[in-house]
C-alpha cells in the first residue's frame, strides 16, 4: 500500500484512550484463530506498508515485529476493519507458531467442552485432506498477489507449458524413487509431484472438490462378486 492509502485507513480506524486497537490474527489457510494482539498507529502503518505484522507490547511498551527474534513471522494476506472501526481482523500466512510457548496458536487452553481441544477440520476428515486444502488456498492467494520471488507465481507467469512440462519431470522422479525402493526419496517426489497438480488445478479453474467428488464416486462403486 502506498503513503496515502494508509493514511486514509487510518483516519477510518478507532484507537482507544491508550492510542491501541485490537487486532485479531487469523490463519488464512485454516481460518484458526492465532493470537489477539494490538496496534498502536505505527503498528497499524507498518504493518499495511511492510505486509507483516507489527504490534505494540503493553508489557514492555514497545513496538515489536512478530518473528523478529523467533523468526516465526507472519505474512499480511488481508486486513479488516470491523464496523465501528475499532478493531481489526489480520488473516496472515504464518511461517511457524504463533504462540510464545511453540503452540500453532495463543488459544488451546480449553475451558469447557470437557477438556477437549477444539477441531479445526469436519468430522471424519483426515489430517491429508486437511494439508492438501491449506496447500491448495496458499496457492490460489500465490495466483492473486502474484508475490516477487515465489515460485508458485512464477509458474503462473509463465504458464501452461511450463506446469505441465514440471508435472511430466515430477513424474518421472517419483517413478524413479519407486524403483529404487526408497520410501524418503518417494515421499520427497510424490510431494512434488502433489504440489504441481494442485498448480494446474488452480491455473485451469478446476476445484480440488470436483476431483474430490470423482473419487468419492470411485470409492463407492461397488465390486464385482467373485466367482
């Protein structure tokens, strides 16, 4: 954002009497919430310039860049206002835990619910499913910002050809790796070879739910008696 546009957001912002709002951070990719924090001004305008979070530490009476020291930083995606304007929602790609304590988020000390930690994913899903879906919505916002120095937008900007000519050396190592009986080196090629396919789904409109539907049909038919 330039100069002016964050000075026109800040004119539309609520600060407290102690010149602070709050703001909420949220996994873009999981929509778990990570920590709830606060802004001073110059919280608030290095954070809109800088697409990182910054906030004001109430204890210390300082400002201070989230990751600064732990290098678990967070990557602005988008930030609102709520109506009144005084307080914020921040949803940010995290690049490690949010929580001082190694926690992925501030919020995991349960106070009903029986003691039970709260779920991030619909009954019965899996831990895969879930990867794959906070893969595959990191690589839409990659197509959206098209971001300097990522190779996921790279692959965007040079299009089709490239992707599937990744897909096809991708395909061939994972092949490799299965020959060679090495289960690390098949993880390795089969990750990659999983992230490029999420690629050409994203670059050709086609939804991981759609693919997701064909399997499910396929797990569902039925198989033949035998004989």
């Amino acid at each position: 954002m330039s100069e002016t546009e964050i000075a026109e957001v800040l004119t539309r912002l609520k600060f407290d009497e102690q010149g602070l709002i709050p703001a909420i951070v949220q996994d873009v990719g999981t929509g778990r919430v990570l920590t709830l924090a606060y802004m001073n001004r110059e919280a608030v305008q290095l954070s809109l310039k800088e697409q990182q979070t910054w906030f004001w530490s109430r204890s210390r009476q300082k400002l201070w860049h989230k990751g600064e020291t732990s290098g678990n930083t967070q990557r602005i995606v988008r930030a609102e206002a709520d109506c009144d304007g005084d307080a914020l929602l921040v949803y940010v790609e995290p690049r490690g835990p949010a929580c001082h304590t190694g926690r992925e988020s501030c919020f995991f000390d349960a106070l009903s619910g029986d003691g039970l930690q709260p779920s991030f994913r619909s009954a019965g899903e899996s831990p895969f499913l879930g990867t794959i879906e906070r893969l595959a919505k990191t690589i839409r916002t990659r197509r959206v910002e098209m971001p300097e120095g990522s190779y996921t937008a790279y692959l965007f900007s040079k299009g089709l050809d490239k992707i599937l000519k990744k897909i096809g050396e991708e395909s061939a190592e994972t092949i490799i790796a299965a020959k060679n009986r090495s289960k690390p080196e098949l993880a390795l090629e089969s990750a990659d070879l999983l992230y490029h396919l999420l690629v050409l789904f994203e670059n050709e409109g086609l939804e991981l739910e759609d693919v997701l539907a064909e399997l499910e049909k396929r797990a569902q038919k039925k198989r033949p008696a035998s004989s």
